[in-house]
C-alpha cells in the first residue's frame, strides 16, 4: 500500500478502483494473520508445558 501511495504522490500514478480494493483486502489478509498469529505461538507453548 505505501508503494502505491508514493507512485500516487511522486510519479503522479493512479489506480483503478479494483486496484485500491484489491491491495486493501492483501494488507486486511496480512493484519488478520499477524493478529492471529500471537495466538498459535501462545497456545504451542501452553502445550509444552
């Protein structure tokens, strides 16, 4: 998304509509996994014990 944006700003780029939604649906994929993530590494570790 930061790229997208700079390409925006700088180089006087724009993206389509499906562009913006579809970048915007990767970065919500990447916050849900990192979110969920603490999770697992959480739960392995109670198993161990």
């Amino acid at each position: 998304m930061f790229a997208a944006l700079i390409g925006m700003l700088v180089l006087d780029q724009h993206l389509s509509a499906p562009s913006w939604l579809a970048i915007t649906m990767i970065v919500a994929a990447n916050a849900i996994s990192v979110g969920t993530a603490s999770n697992r590494s959480t739960k392995k570790t109670d198993l161990l014990q």
